[in-house]
C-alpha cells in the first residue's frame, strides 16, 4: 500500500509543511524552524470530523465527547471552553445516551449490513420505519431522522421524473408530530432528501416514498445543491457506467437551531457513507478487505467548498461523532478494515 494511502488529507498537509520546514532549516540554522520540526501533528484519527475544519458545542453528543477534543487540541482553536475553566461545551449532557439493546435482525435488504443505532418500535427517538425502497432511524423529539439506510443498483434506476409530491408521513405512531411540508415555508433551509430521489427512479411508487417528510432534515442550500448533492451523483454514476452496486448509509446529527414552532431540529453536520459491493466470480456481491468505501462528514453550513471530496473521512470517526455502530454484520476483522479505511 502507498504512504498516500495511509495518511489523512490533514496529516498529509503536515508532511508537506514539514518539508518546507526542513528545506528552511538547512537555509537558515536551527531555532524556531528546529521547534517547529520537532511538534508533531495532531492525530486526528481518533477524533470527530469536525475538527478537519471548524467544531461547534452544537456538533456533540456529550461533554465527555467536547472534552476530548479541547484536551487533544493545544490553545482551544474551535472555542469549545468559553470561560477558560479547563472544561468544554459544559452545557451538553455530561455522557452520551447509551446505545439502545439488540433488536431483532430484519430481513429487509436495505439492513443487510446492520441496524446502526439498534432502532426498534420502544425508544421514540430511536424508531425503526421500513420500506421496500429504504429504511429510517427516526427520533420523534428532534422530528427528523438519525440515520437511513439504501441500496443502489440498476434495478433502483430508471427514467421516472422527481414527483415533488412531500407530504406528512403517515406510518408515524401516534403521539409523534407528522411534518408537513408548511414547516419549512420563509425558514431559509432546503426540505433536503437523506434517501435521494434521483436513487429511485425506476417506479412512480419508489420515488414518491423518497418524499415523506421523514426522509427530509433542513439543508442549507448549499450544502443541499452543493456537495451533498454532487455526491449524489457520484454515486448513481458509479452505477450506471460501472453496473456497481452500493450500500449507502447516511444522516445528520448535531443542531444549530430549531425550526419554527414545531422546533424541528436544524442539524449541524451530515454524514454519508458508500460501500461498494465487490463483483465476485459466480457473478454475486460481497464485501471484503479492498472492498471500497467513501464517508464524508459535512457542516450544515453555506460556506462549503464545492468538492465533496473534502470532506471524506473515516467510518470509524463517523461513529465517534454520531454514538452509531456500522457494519455489525460483518465478521470483526474485515469491520476493522473498512472502518478505517482512509481516503485518498
């Protein structure tokens, strides 16, 4: 394996700096150049995607989650201990909640590789929806999704148009707040797709599904018309010039705000993760340790750079942001891989 395929795109940046530092040394002597080599970079490997480019209080699940970063990160550079008294985001939950118990497998296809969150039918914020065309995580408080969960091949794409038809989800339990589509109207924010419409076009039926309003989280726009959506794209490319198949994951997490007066979450990052399926000799699909795997984390923010490809990161490190555990389905070693699978 390449070096370039074991660094981070910030850790790579540091070697880049250091080379210069060692050209300048060799100029100039030792001194301030000497200490600059000598302070290695941080490690991020083992904190949240947020540090690759700004954090928020507003980005944790937990305290213990913000004091990690404050503690990992020399001077504070996110701003996370505002009073200077050595602990961060002190208005936060002191742990994150725990992780709800197993549920029973499903044998829908879209959870072949696991439920990340335990998601049933008990814990309101945690609520399991299944449908033929993907399935949800869903949290009644917050009033948008956790986590959905989709595959996309050929047999998902076709040339039905976008319905455009958003609506209240009606499969909700009751005692949860339906969202209508009204919600949004002056709010400044997208009805953003976590399941895309343009992954469902082979049917009417399919791509209508993608239009429930718990399938929709607010997206500024250009996170939702930038990156996110190049993504999207991404990926049906894949599938249409290379006949791959993919496993998607994706969600948001975090809150800026909320919105009107149902207080719908405004989450502050979204998430996305694609497993490329190998082709394997008989012609079927399975996973193993070259198997691809792409994972961004996002700011739900409108000063984006319009390559999503900056903001790829680990699966590992979407699960230490998120509390999620992906991949369960796995044996453990080949989990081990994929999770830290780094981009290029």
């Amino acid at each position: 394996m390449q070096m370039s395929q074991l660094t981070t795109p910030r850790v790579r940046s540091w070697m880049r700096g250091l080379a210069i530092a060692v050209m300048g040394a060799g100029l100039f002597g030792c001194g301030p150049v000497a200490m600059l080599i000598a302070r290695p970079p941080v490690d991020v490997a083992n904190l949240p995607p947020c540090v690759d480019d700004r954090c928020y209080c507003g980005d944790f699940l937990s305290q213990a989650q913000a004091q990690v970063v404050l503690e990992a990160l020399p001077r504070d550079p996110h701003g996370l201990d505002g009073d200077g008294n050595g602990r961060a985001c002190e208005t936060l939950p002191a742990t994150p909640p725990p992780m709800d118990p197993p549920v029973p497998a499903s044998n829908n296809p879209h959870l072949v590789l696991g439920n990340p969150s335990h998601a049933g039918t008990t814990n309101p914020n945690n609520y399991l929806l299944e449908r033929p065309q993907y399935v949800i995580a869903y949290s009644r408080d917050r009033k948008i999704l956790n986590w959905a969960s989709w595959q996309v091949e050929a047999r998902w794409l076709g040339q039905v148009s976008r319905q455009d038809n958003f609506r209240p989800d009606g499969a909700l339990p009751q005692g949860f707040y339906q969202v209508a589509p009204t919600d949004y109207r002056g709010s400044g924010y997208d009805r953003g797709h976590i399941v895309p419409s343009g992954d469902r076009t082979n049917r009417v039926q399919d791509n209508s599904a993608t239009f429930l309003m718990t399938n929709i989280v607010p997206q500024t726009p250009e996170n939702n018309r930038g990156p996110w959506r190049e993504l999207e794209e991404y990926g049906r490319d894949r599938v249409y010039q290379y006949d791959d198949q993919l496993h998607v994951f994706a969600g948001a997490y975090g809150q800026i705000d909320t919105l009107g007066s149902r207080q719908i979450v405004i989450p502050s990052r979204l998430w996305k993760i694609i497993i490329v399926y190998d082709r394997l000799p008989e012609g079927g699909r399975g996973l193993g340790p070259n198997s691809q795997v792409i994972a961004v984390d996002m700011p739900n923010r409108n000063d984006l750079d319009a390559d999503w490809q900056r903001y790829r990161t680990t699966i590992h490190r979407i699960e230490l942001a998120t509390g999620h555990r992906f991949l369960a389905q796995l044996p453990a070693d080949l989990q081990a891989l994929l999770k830290e699978a780094p981009a290029p």
